[in-house]
C-alpha cells in the first residue's frame, strides 16, 4: 500500500525538505567565514572568529536534530 503512493517515482527523488536543515552547519563554518573573519569586536571576551565558531558548533546538533525531527514528523524513520 505505501509503494502505490510512490508509483512511477525512482527511489533517489523522494523529497526530503528536513534535509536541508544540514545545510546550516556548512553555511556556518565555511561559507560565512571570510565575512566573519575578524578579531574585533569582542563577544564575551573572545574574539569574533572564536565567537562565531562556538556558535556554529553548538548549532551543529541542533540543525542535525530539527532535520532528524523533520524525518521522523514524515514517517522516514
């Protein structure tokens, strides 16, 4: 019954918009880095480079767990 809702689609192009969630810890580490790529100013006493990485690190499970949520909300796990 759930492959009849699935007729006439490949298995790679099932839509899973969750995903996209894991894109955050990219755009964080790599993407914005040359704009965030500075020592002042200075946030709670650590550089804005070092700030901005503690920042990213913290939201990395955050954006794995939301995109975890989004597939389980779906029925995918």
């Amino acid at each position: 019954m759930r492959n009849e809702s699935r007729a006439g689609r490949t298995p790679g192009s099932r839509k899973r918009p969750a995903l996209l969630w894991l894109l955050l810890p990219y755009v964080l580490f790599l993407a914005a880095l040359p704009l965030v790529n500075r020592v002042t100013p200075t946030v709670l006493g650590l550089p804005f480079l070092f700030f901005w990485m503690l920042v990213a690190t913290l939201a990395t499970p955050l954006s794995v767990w939301l995109a975890r949520r989004g597939d389980i909300k779906r029925g995918r796990v």
